[in-house]
C-alpha cells in the first residue's frame, strides 16, 4: 500500500461514517492558552476585524485603524506579556499584517510584525491556525482543498458558535487530549524570540525594517531548524509513524544479521528513504510503537534490494549499550531525533562564523562559487517550484 492509497483509505472512511478520521494520537500543538482569536474580512478597501480574549470572553470590533486599536485593547502591545494569535487560516494572518504595515506606528502592529514570523516555525505556540492544526490531526471525508476552509472544520467538529469565538473553540478542540511529547519547547524558544525582538525594538529599530543579511541568515537557518525538530517530533506519535512508513520514512523489519556494532534488517517492504550514510534509531516492534525508548542507533552502511525485490538496510556504529537487540526481533527504523539543544549551538556557531573574517554574508569580501553533489530528490523538489 503505498501512501496516497493510506491516505485515500482514511478520507474514505470518513466519508463512510460522517466522522473526521484521526491522523495524530497527540494534540499537534500547543493549546493557546489566554489567546486572542481575530477573525478578519476585507472587501479590498477596508480591513474589518473582529477579536476575543480568551482570558476575559470580550469581544471587539473595528475597521483599519480602529481594528488595530481593538486588538491592542485586549493586551496585544509591545509593553504587555506575548500572547498568541489564533486564527482560522494563514491568508488571515496575512491581512492582518498588511494592515500592520499600512498603520505601523498602532500599538498592536509591533506585535502583528512578530506574530507574522513565528508563522514560518512549525511548532510555535505564538501562532494558532486552526484549519492547519486540524488538518495536523484528523482527515475528513471531502475534498482535501475543502479542508482548508473554517466552516469545513466548524462542521465537521460540531462547533456552533460564530466570529472569533468559533476559532477559540476549534482550538481547544484541536489540542484536547495528550499533548506530543517534546513539543514545549516550542514555547521556550517562543519566549526567547519575543524576548530579543522587544529588545530590538527598545534599542530603537523599527519593528516594519527589513532584516540584515545576517539575521536573514540565521532566520533561515532557524526556520529550517524548527522544521526539521517538528517533523522529528512528530515521527514519535504512533498514528503519524504508521503513514509514515507508507512512504518510506520509516522502515519497520527483522534483524537477520547482528554483530558486536552492526545490525542487518530486512525490510517490509521494499520501500525506504533512508540514505547510505544517515543516522538513524529504532524502537522495538512495529510503527504502532513509535514512542517507545530507542534499542537501537547507529548509520546506514548499505541499503539494497534484490531480484526478489526485498529490502535490506545495514547498520553500522551501533553502540554497546544496544546489546539487546538481536537475530528475529522486530524494529523500526527511523533518522535519528533531532536534538534542539545541537540545533542551538549550531546557530551560536554560525552566528559566530558570520561576524567573523570576510564572511560575504556579512557584506565583507565576495560568495566562491563551490561546486558539490546534490540529491536527486532535491533537484527534482526544485524543479516543482
């Protein structure tokens, strides 16, 4: 089965029993506790904006300015704690932003500005998109395009309040139950960006600037950081890891072969996204288990199919603390966890490298033209774009 056909099983079961089908054992973000819901309309000329404190029930209305001026009522300003924004999809943010920019001296529009980038950090509890957190966690039965509109979701969740009390209810909706392990520490990373971006903005930069090329750097690198940690993190939810080894990202199989520090797998099928030379770890049994502690780690040294057409995935540096995994056990593969705590010091280092020497990054000296192997998948991702 391959993992459109996985994915069409599940949208035909919702369609069968009128009930959204789970795709996450674990709420998938942060619940947006003491949030402020906006919902936001514009006929082209005039931004209306109508807001709820989670916190108080309030809700406020206004147009351009005014709706800025609302917000910024219910705690949205620089000087107050960060909250976040719960919204129903990602162009309502954009609005939002626009309006920002076009009043950027309103109260509420600094923080708009901030709100607009933490968008980009999967995880993030700043942010709240209810249709994205939603579609993180059940697929209905409708067309998947339909999925990305609000009244799709009230629907189908049987919420029946309107405005921006709606949104608050689908998010509590969207992150009832178990939360995914790991995922806080989003909300540290949150705080310490909330924290810089004040500090900036008292030493007297405006919040509406353009970032300098070394900022724009480092943004990209933690953009790409925080995508790669979500994605790590959510291979730990058992629902998540079973799609996923529909495509490859997990490899579940038999050790047939084990050495001192070397383990051979036989695969299930012949289907794997596990490069020669990735780190990799494996919890016992099959994906269903995903989340349970790790009995093996190690580095792919060989992946080959045969006329048979069965996978075989060899291991290599495999600690000796993963002695107990032996010939007959079944595991899951999977690439290694992230480890956020290495990301960070990655950034240090890179900050550190950018304002040192003639790194071009930092406008001293010229890029050199470096030529180097590229994967063929991400030739191919380009040439989609």
């Amino acid at each position: 089965m391959s993992r459109a056909q996985f994915d069409f099983g599940a949208r035909l079961r919702a369609a069968h029993t009128s009930t959204p089908v789970p795709t996450a054992a674990y709420a998938p973000a942060i619940p947006p506790t003491g949030g402020i819901a906006v919902t936001v309309d514009t006929d082209g000329e005039h931004v209306y904006l109508a807001a709820a404190d989670d916190t108080t029930g309030r809700t406020i209305t206004g147009t351009d300015r005014a709706g800025l001026d609302a917000l910024a009522s219910l705690g949205a300003t620089i000087t107050a704690p960060r909250r976040p924004v719960v919204v129903g999809t990602s162009r309502d943010l954009a609005t939002l932003t626009a309006l920002a920019r076009a009043y950027p001296d309103a109260a509420a529009s600094p923080v708009i500005g901030w709100w607009d980038d933490r968008l980009d950090y999967p995880g993030t509890d700043a942010v709240h998109v209810v249709t994205k957190t939603a579609r993180l966690r059940w697929t209905l039965g409708v067309h998947p395009d339909r999925e990305r509109e609000l009244d799709t979701w009230a629907h189908w969740l049987g919420v029946t309040t309107t405005g921006p009390q709606r949104l608050l209810d689908l998010a509590r909706r969207t992150t009832s139950g178990p939360l995914l392990p790991g995922i806080l520490h989003a909300s540290i990373l949150d705080t310490a960006s909330w924290e810089r971006y004040t500090k900036r903005l008292a030493a007297g930069r405006p919040w509406w600037t353009k970032d300098t090329r070394i900022d724009a750097a480092l943004g990209l690198i933690s953009r790409s950081h925080a995508a790669e940690w979500y994605e790590s993190l959510r291979l730990s939810d058992p629902l998540v890891a079973l799609a996923a080894s529909h495509d490859g990202t997990l490899v579940p199989g038999v050790v047939i072969d084990r050495t001192d520090d070397a383990a051979v797998i036989t695969a299930d099928r012949p289907l794997s996204r596990l490069r020669v030379g990735t780190k990799v770890s494996a919890w016992a049994g099959d994906p269903v288990n995903a989340g349970a502690v790790e009995c093996l780690t190690g580095i792919v040294a060989a992946a080959t199919i045969d006329t048979s057409a069965q996978l075989t995935v060899s291991v290599n540096a495999i600690p000796r603390r993963h002695r107990e995994v032996k010939v007959g056990n079944r595991v899951t593969l999977r690439p290694a966890r992230v480890d956020p705590n290495m990301q960070a010091n990655a950034r240090r280092l890179a900050a550190a490298g950018y304002r040192r020497g003639t790194n071009w990054i930092a406008g001293r000296g010229k890029p050199v033209a470096r030529r180097g192997d590229v994967p063929l998948d991400v030739i191919v991702a380009a040439a989609d774009t």
